[in-house]
C-alpha cells in the first residue's frame, strides 16, 4: 500500500468513526429526553410511596422528584427539584443535584436500554453528602406524559376502599394547589388548614397536605376510566402490607 493511500485511509476511518458515534450519541439522548417513573430495583417492583421522577431536558437538565421523609418542617413530603444536571459519554450516565435537604446527590450508571418505553440502569456508584456509597443496582423506569390539564377541575369521592363514600370533593387548580372540602349537613365545607398540593406524572400523582397540624404526603398510581359522559379516577396505593384505593367521578 502506497504511503500516499494510508493517511486518506486513516482519515476516512477517523471521519465514519466520528459519524458513527455523533449519530449514536443523539439518538440514544433524544430517547433519554423525557418524563420516568421507577417501576422496579433489582427485578422488584417498588412501593407506591417509593416512586421517584426524572424528567431529562436537551440542555443536560434534569428535574428530580421524590417523597422525602421526616425534616424538621415536615413528617414527608413530596418536592420537586429543577436544577439536577444530566450527562452521557458512551453508555454512561451521570446524574448530579442537590437534594431537598441540601445534600450534594451524585450518581454514576451505566445505562443498559432505552426505548420508546422503558429505561434502565445500573447504578455503580452514589455520592450523598459527605458519604460515598458503592451500589450494584438495576433501576427501570416507565416512560410517561405529564398531563396535568386532564386532572384539573372538581372530582367527588364515590368509594374508598371497596366502601361508598360520598361526603369527600377535591378541586384540583392549574396552579397546583387543590382544595380538599368535605359534605357537612348539607354543605360543601372546605377544610381551611389543607395547604394542598397535588403533582402527576403519567400514572402516579402525589399529595401534599397538612394533617393534625403535621405536613404529609400521599402518592397514589392511577388510571382512568370513561363511560358516555363519566369520566372516573381511580386511585391505588400498594406499600406492602399497607394497600389501599380511592375512585372519583368528574363533576366539572
């Protein structure tokens, strides 16, 4: 081979290698891009209340949420937090932020699949704080859409664990806040302290509110259901040994 055909070799090479992993490298972020909820650690499906979020943005953010537990200003919590940051060089991903109890939250995984539906990683590594944490665990994740829209407006309660239940009406706001009322001879009396929020993700939504004067937290899976002109919310809750569902129908 002529010394002059080796380096137009060389550089064609060095070109379709750069291509090649351009090409691979958007398309496996754009896939990334998007709104996931935890579905399973090491095979398991996950609690209700053990849920978290990640919402990854082309410019590398990322949005975190999660039901956090037991601060000074409440007993849980659910928080967002919007300023978590995103990389991936090759197959992996770092995930970097500071978490709602102001401690540096540093993960290093090393992504296995990502598709129209599903994501997984195996997590290696976790810096928390001051302290570093050697992990070997697989993490799914669903992908969803946020719709909050659809949830906005009022829904009355019509059963509770298998049990009708009529005297429970909750206004779900754009802003994020709902109210919680309850029917008290022959009135709709809204209950002052509730302080709610409310936050969906697909097919989970979490609650905030305030309960015996403590802040709280509920997260709850969900599904929905239409009949003609009814439109009824089902909610679920599987914490193990604690399981439990609520069913609201659309009022306006």
């Amino acid at each position: 081979m002529s010394k002059s055909i080796l380096p137009r070799l060389l550089t064609i090479a060095t070109i379709l290698l750069m291509v090649s992993c351009e090409v691979t490298d958007i398309y496996t972020k754009n896939k990334i891009n998007g709104v996931w909820v935890l579905e399973s650690i090491n095979g398991t499906k996950v609690n209700t209340s053990a849920r978290i979020v990640y919402e990854f943005n082309n410019d590398k953010n990322a949005l975190f949420a999660m039901r956090y537990e037991k601060s000074e200003t409440y007993k849980s919590q659910w928080i967002e937090i919007k300023d978590y940051e995103w990389d991936l060089v090759s197959t992996n991903l770092q995930i970097n932020g500071v978490d709602a109890k102001g401690e540096t939250n540093a993960i290093s995984a090393v992504l296995q699949t990502v598709n129209d539906t599903l994501l997984s990683f195996k997590v290696s590594g976790r810096n928390l704080g001051d302290n570093t944490e050697d992990t070997d665990n697989n993490l799914v994740f669903k992908r969803v859409v946020k719709q909050s829209n659809l949830y906005v407006g009022t829904w009355d309660m019509i059963q509770k664990d298998d049990v009708s239940k009529t005297d429970v009406r909750i206004t779900f706001n754009e802003d994020g806040t709902y109210i919680y009322l309850e029917y008290v001879d022959g009135n709709w009396l809204e209950k002052q302290d509730n302080n709610g929020q409310w936050f969906t993700y697909g097919s989970i939504i979490a609650t905030n509110y305030t309960l015996n004067g403590e802040k709280v937290c509920d997260v709850w899976d969900f599904d929905t259901a239409t009949s003609g002109q009814v439109i009824t919310w089902i909610w679920t809750m599987n914490n193990g040994d604690t399981k439990s569902s609520v069913i609201f129908r659309k009022v306006n």
